[in-house]
C-alpha cells in the first residue's frame, strides 16, 4: 500500500510540475568549429528561458543568429558545449531517440521524400516512435492519425500523393504527422517560409488553438516580426549568437532595440489586438 | 487510410511464392537436355511416395544433381542481392544503389580472390578454409561500401551523383586489380570472366546451401527488424532521429548486414549486377514502398528474377552458356539509364 500512495504521491507531484514549468533552458551554450583546433566559427552564448503548456515561445531574430541553432539544443539533436535542457524535469539530450520523439516533435523547413508517399502514410509516420519495431499500426495509432489530420484541417488531403498538394498543404500535413507524435514539446524551424500570406496565418491560427486545447509546449523560430507579436506568449531575441531579451512581445517590440537587431529603420505601434505592430521604414 | 496488415503482407508474398514456383518449374523443364512436365510430374510423385528406386535415371543425373541445386543456389543469390540492394538504396537514399553500380560486388570479388590465394599458405582445417572466401568478400564488401560512402559525403550530405560517380570509379579500379591478379597468378581460381560478370554454374558442397541460406536468413532478418526504420530513414538521417529512429544502430546493422549479403552471393556466383537495382525498383512498382513489405517481397522478387534469367543463360545459346551477370546487365543498364534519366529530369 505504501508503494501505491508513494506511487500516487509521485504523479500528482509531476502533474503539479507539469502545470508549472514545463521546458526549462538553463545557461545553454555551443560551438561549432569544422576543426578542433581552430577558433569555433560560431558560437551561442549562454542562453536561458522557461515555458509552461500551452505557450507559444518565439525564436526571433536575423540570419545567422542562432535561432535554428538553439532549437536544435532545445530538441536534444544537438550537444550543449555548457548548461542543459530540461522537460518535465528530464534531459532532453540524455533521452534515447524513442523516448525523445514520443515527448517533442519537430517540424523541420522541408522534408524530402525518396519515393512517392500518400499524406495518410506520411502522418502514420508520427506514430513510429509508439510502436515496436516490427509491429503494424493498431486502429489506434491510425484513429490518431485521422485525428491529427483533422486537426490540422486536412483529412481531405488524406489520400493525396504527398508531392501533388501545394506547400500550404504539404506544411499542414508535416504539422498532422508532428501532432500524431503526441507530444508534450512541439519545435518548428521557421514553418512559414514558403507560405503565402493566407497559409502563414492559417497556420499559425492552428497552432495557437492546438496549444491551447492539446496543452502543447510550442517552440517557433522565425524572422517574421509581426507574426511572432501576433501569436507568442514570449519572444526570446536573438543578435550573432547572442540572446538579448526574453519576454511577453509588449516588452520586446522597442523601436530602437528593433532597428539594432534587424539593422533597418521601422516603426512599432500598438495594434487592434493589443500587441505590437511593426512597419518597415524603406528608402527614408 | 489502407495501413499494411499482416494479411496483406502474407498475400503479397503467397502471390510471388507461387510465380517462384512457376519459374522454378520452367527452369528445370528446359536446358541443354528438355525434359517433358509428365516426366517431371511423375519423378515428384516417385519422390513423395519415398520410391526411389523408382526414379529414372535423367531424373537424378540431370535434374537432383545438377537443376535443382543450380536452382536453389539461384533463389538464394537472387534473394540476396536484392534485399543488399534495397537496403542500399534505404541507406544511402538514393534510388540507383545497387551492389553492382556502387562497386561493393566488386570489392567482394576481390576479397574472394585474395582469400582464395591466401588460403593454401594457412595451415587452417579444411572447415575453416571453406569459410575464408566468404568471409574475404564479406570484407571486401564491407570496405568498398564504406569507401563509397565517404566519397559520396559532401559537407555531410550524401551526394547522388558524386556517391554513383565514387561506385564506378571504385569498380573500374577493383576490376583492374583483379584482372591484374587473374593474369599474374593462375592455380585454383575460377575464370575472369566469373569474378567480373558472375554466373551460376559452379557446383557446390551440400553444406555450402546450408550456410548460405542460413546466412541469408540472419543478415536479411537483421535488415528486417529495421524495417520499419527505414521507411522513415528515407526522409533523411535527422528526420527520421527526430521521429525516434536510433540512426546509427540502424545504419550500422543494415551497414553489416548488406555487405554480409553481397560477399555471400558473389563468393559462390560472382559478380552479378542489377538484380539488386531492377527488382526493388518493379516490387516498388507492384506493392508500393513500405520497408515491411519491400523486403521480403524484393527477396521473393530476386530469386524469381535470377532463377528465369539464369535459364535463358543456359539455354539461348544451348548446348553452351553465357553468364547470367550478362543477361542481367542486358535487361539491366538500359533500365539504369531510363531510372538516372527520370530522376535528373
């Protein structure tokens, strides 16, 4: 009996953490260098912040700036040279791929496909990590593939050739098969890229209401200073490697902070929402 | 939504076993000395109801000594370059690998030759001296493919063209060697013609089939526990880690194992090239992509392809042959050239 409620204990203690911080970025470092023995050819300074379920976090900067980078340390694909992640107070790195993919799902720029899948075989792929190695898909791991289609607006897509639907399309899938992973993390690397307008913003509206019902933790880099005003809880600001400012965009989005990082002249206002409303000042 | 089922999977293969069948029936109908299905029909039922004594004597001279085992050996090769080859294809992802194309056959070859003239100067028993030309062109397998592949690497990518352009390069120069070898040192070594193009005809030991088919067994089931693996492998090496694929286990096995099942074949039959690249290429076609399914159906698919194409070899020019690796490579490099083609376009 002293082992149940030790055990019962022990869950409620880490549902409490889990509704408190849920990613915790401690001084995390790194360098790269093509060789040892030369001075690395970029490095991150130690960065830190922290997010609950269901926020949105903002990588913000310039090219070149570490943004990828430090969602990559973040994901545990990379090593930190100082520092640690943690999830759920576990060591993203120090998690084995299986373990790792059932907890964060990362949605990379692209995804390059060899032969021909159909989206439905491409989402099922999510579902990897909950599998054994050799066994078929249950009915529930395709319930949670039509699931996570439909969350994302496209079970119409379902039997579509991945590499016959529009990038709009193709980005919603890739989400679909990163939801299917159930995780408790969701990293992108700049989703937006080669969206248009409609799409970026029908994206991010998905996003921001996933996180709020399925209590996803979600990680977004990008450059795109008004979309990240639009839909993060916290921005953290990143210039060469070094993270300026973490916090709620109200306190981000300064002009002269702006202008700095970016190296353009623009002007931010407050919008209709409440948050920031940034305009590039060309040719004055 | 069609997920694969175990009973898809089970059909898929029931279909090929039986077009084997078909196949492994033609083969021993036809050759040099033509044998009618009623006689054949009727040594089975001899042979079932245990009447030995009863079978005709072309029954155990031409097919149980010298059919058959030509015939099993084709179904093991088969098999094995064909799974070698997809899972070449899974793990350097790129859809025209093939043992043959990327040079690996060749090194294996070599590997053989070295172990055949190693061999006499080992005071090693007779047992463990049939191992060594195996294992010879399982090293010689091992190495070429890893030389390919950091050939192929660029800024730490494989390259498609610059991992095809390393293959041939790697072949033409192993294939000197060789040559170089065959024309200084004669003795106990097979003709040129076998180590470069490959063929089916050289008799073999009883416990030779045993140890090929058991290791084709193990390194193709090795592979097929990482099947489901290399489906997502196929996306990339960092995709497929992000999704929970333990990329270096897998790479290495698939590593081992493929060059386990290249050195087999080629040091029983040589070099045969293509089937590792056709046949993945047409299941591929049929039953679609999934690694559950290719494997073993691309396994099924090569021994059905070797066996047929090794029975035109022995019998379009009959009373003599020609090398099943040119009847391969005839069916073979016109279809390498369409798939190069398709995919440069």
């Amino acid at each position: 009996m002293s082992a149940g409620s030790a055990h019962a204990r022990h869950l409620a203690e880490a549902g409490r953490l889990a509704n408190e911080i849920r990613l915790s970025v401690e001084q995390v470092s790194y360098a790269y260098s093509a060789n040892p023995a030369q001075a690395p050819l970029f490095t991150l300074e130690a960065t830190s912040l922290q997010a609950r379920p269901g926020e949105i976090v903002a990588i913000l900067g310039p090219n070149a700036s570490g943004k990828s980078t430090l969602l990559h340390l973040i994901s545990g694909a990379l090593a930190p040279l100082s520092g640690r992640v943690l999830l759920n107070g576990f060591v993203t790195q120090s998690l084995t791929p299986r373990t790792r993919a059932q907890r964060i799902a990362v949605v990379q720029q692209e995804s390059a496909l060899l032969f021909p899948a159909r989206a439905w075989e491409f989402v099922l792929q999510g579902r990897h990590s909950h599998r054994r190695s050799l066994r078929f898909e249950s009915e529930d791991d395709v319930l949670i593939a039509k699931n996570a289609l439909a969350q994302v607006g496209a079970a119409d897509l379902s039997d579509r050739w991945m590499n016959q639907i529009s990038g709009g399309e193709k980005q919603r899938v890739i989400l679909a098969r990163a939801l299917a992973q159930q995780p408790l993390l969701l990293l992108l690397d700049e989703p937006t890229l080669h969206l248009d307008i409609a799409a970026q913003i029908g994206l991010l509206d998905a996003l921001r209401r996933l996180a709020a019902e399925n209590r996803y933790t979600v990680v977004v880099v990008t450059h795109e200073l008004n979309l990240a005003a639009e839909y993060a809880d916290q921005v953290v600001l990143m210039q060469r490697g070094r993270c300026l400012r973490v916090g709620p965009p109200a306190s981000i989005y300064q002009r002269e902070l702006l202008e700095q990082v970016f190296q353009t002249p623009l002007s931010v206002e407050l919008g209709s929402s409440g948050r920031p409303r940034v305009t590039v000042l060309s040719g004055t | 939504m069609r997920p694969l089922t175990l009973r898809r999977l089970f059909l898929q293969c029931s279909i090929l076993v039986l077009i084997l069948f078909v196949v492994v029936v033609i083969a021993v109908k036809f050759g040099a000395v033509p044998v009618s299905l009623y006689a054949l029909g009727r040594d089975l039922w001899h042979v079932l109801l245990g009447q030995r004594a009863d079978l005709s004597s072309d029954y155990v001279l031409i097919i149980k000594n010298i059919r058959l085992p030509r015939i099993l050996l084709g179904i093991i090769v088969g098999a094995s370059l064909s799974v070698a080859g997809t899972s070449f294809q899974a793990l350097l992802r790129n859809p025209l690998a093939d043992p043959y194309v990327l040079g690996v056959s060749m090194g294996a070859s070599l590997g053989s030759i070295l172990a055949l003239i190693a061999e006499p100067h080992l005071s090693i028993s007779p047992a463990l001296a049939s191992l060594l030309t195996p294992l010879g062109a399982f090293l010689g397998a091992g190495a070429t493919i890893a030389a390919v592949y950091f050939l192929g690497r660029r800024e730490g990518q494989i390259d498609s063209a610059t991992l095809l352009l390393g293959g041939v390069i790697i072949s033409s120069f192993l294939s000197a060697i060789i040559m170089f070898l065959m024309n200084t040192l004669s003795g106990n070594l097979r003709g040129l013609s076998f180590w470069l193009m490959g063929d089916l005809s050289t008799p073999l030991q009883k416990s030779a089939y045993w140890f090929l088919g058991i290791g084709f067994l193990l390194a193709a089931g090795a592979i097929y526990t990482t099947a489901a693996d290399l489906n997502l492998l196929l996306s990339g090496e960092k995709e497929a880690m992000h999704l929970g694929v333990d990329v270096p286990r897998v790479r290495l096995v698939v590593y081992i194992a493929a060059s386990l099942l290249t050195g087999l074949a080629v040091s029983v039959s040589g070099a045969i090239g293509y089937v590792g690249l056709i046949v993945p290429h047409a299941i591929r076609f049929i039953f679609g992509s999934d690694h559950r399914t290719l494997l073993p159906t691309a396994a099924l698919g090569g021994a059905i392809a070797l066996v047929f194409a090794d029975t035109l070899a022995r019998t379009i020019v009959a009373p003599t042959e020609v090398s099943v690796g040119a009847v391969t490579a005839l069916v073979g490099a016109p279809l390498f050239i369409y798939l190069l083609r398709r995919r440069l376009s």
